[in-house]
C-alpha cells in the first residue's frame, strides 16, 4: 500500500481540476479571438450588422484569456509537484497560503471586467 495515498489521490484530483480549468479557458480564448461568437449574436440580436461594431479590445482579451490559462497551467503544475514532494516528506510542513490562485483569480477578474466593458460599449 502506498503511505497517504488518499493525500496524494487527493492532490492529482486537485490537478487535474485545474488542467480541466486550463482547457476550458484556452477553449474560451480561442473562440473570443477567432470567431468572436459573441459578437456575431449580439449583433444579430440588435440587428446591426457584425462588421459595423467597433471591437477595440476584443483581440487582447482572448489572447490574454489564452495566456492566463498558460499561467495557471504552469501554476497547478509547480503546485502539483511541490504537494507530491512535500508528501513524500515525513515532517510537517506550515501552509504558505494560495497567492498563486489570487494572483491568476485577479487576473481572470480583470479580463472579464474588459469583456464586460467591451460589451456594454457595443450597444
């Protein structure tokens, strides 16, 4: 049997979250930055044609939706084995909090705002 396997079960559980995260992230970049599905809807709901709308930060905010999954993935990645490592480990080691997730949760805030932005400025 492996010593804390529940533990270390746990801690692949956690990663493979976030490499779902990951995925579903960079799948939503690509479809903002190439095919800008939400525009074309939003204009066909307005009826104005997709063209005639400005989409001045449409480009940076799914390339930077892609970065910020790249980020994460690095993240849970050096997360990941840090964990594992740190199981292995018999001693007990203090908690040094989630700055990484805050920093990326802030981030993925901020790109959103710009989506909101952007959106509401398309009317």
């Amino acid at each position: 049997m492996i010593p804390h396997f529940s533990d270390h079960s746990a801690n692949e559980r956690t990663f493979l979250a976030w490499v779902r995260t990951v995925i579903a992230l960079m799948a939503f970049g690509f479809l903002i930055e190439k095919f800008n599905l939400f525009l074309r809807y939003l204009a066909h709901a307005i009826h104005t044609p997709a063209h005639s709308m400005k989409m001045p930060y449409i480009h940076g905010v799914g390339e930077g939706i892609v970065a910020l999954a790249v980020l994460a993935q690095i993240l849970a990645t050096y997360r990941f084995f840090s964990n594992r490592r740190n199981l292995l480990r018999d001693d007990t080691i203090p908690f040094r909090g989630g700055i990484a997730e805050a920093v990326v949760a802030v981030l993925l805030t901020g790109m959103g705002l710009l989506l909101l932005v952007f959106l509401s400025s398309a009317h």
